[in-house]
C-alpha cells in the first residue's frame, strides 16, 4: 500500500491472499462498517452501503474463474468487522456443483 498524507481519507484498502493457485485481492471501501451477530438460531450480517459494497466485492473475488475450491477470507473483530463481531469466514466450495 502505498503511503498518503494523513488528511486525504484513503478510498479503499486491498489485501492480497496468496492461494497454490491465484492471487486474490480483497478491497475494502474506505467508510465500511460491517458488523457480525450471532442470534443462536440465526446469523446476522448488518452493515452500512459501503460494508455492503464490500461483502459483494469479496464475494465476487471468491467467485473468480481460476479460484480454486476452498479459498477462502477470514474476517474478524477489529480484522475487517466492528469491535464485538462474531468470526465470519467466506468460503469457496465447488463441491457437488458438477
């Protein structure tokens, strides 16, 4: 990443993830607030347009041609989700789609 003045709001942060096969890069857009809940008996995933935005985009990536089954991206407590957000994994399961 590179490095900007402070008082420029930075517009998206990308993540890179090296699977055996492809290089994934995840973006973040800059004011996302994804936040994760577990209810018991059912998840949920509340976010602002830009966490929104963002939940696609790293859809999206996973949905690549060339991604390989099972690649996936870990998103966490003050790792990509608000503070007190339950772990939240994306994965890639190409299982029985054949």
């Amino acid at each position: 990443m590179t490095s900007e003045p402070e008082t420029v709001p930075l517009e998206s942060t990308h993540v890179a993830a090296v699977t055996d096969d492809a290089a994934l890069v995840f973006t973040w857009d800059a004011d996302a607030r994804i936040e994760v809940r577990n209810l018991g008996g059912e998840v949920v995933i509340e976010a602002n347009a830009a966490g929104l935005r963002t939940l696609a985009g790293h859809l999206m990536v996973l949905a690549g041609d060339g991604v390989p089954d099972g690649a996936h991206l870990h998103l966490e407590d003050s790792n990509g989700l608000e503070d007190g957000s339950v772990s939240l994994v994306l994965e890639r399961s190409d299982e029985g789609s054949e």
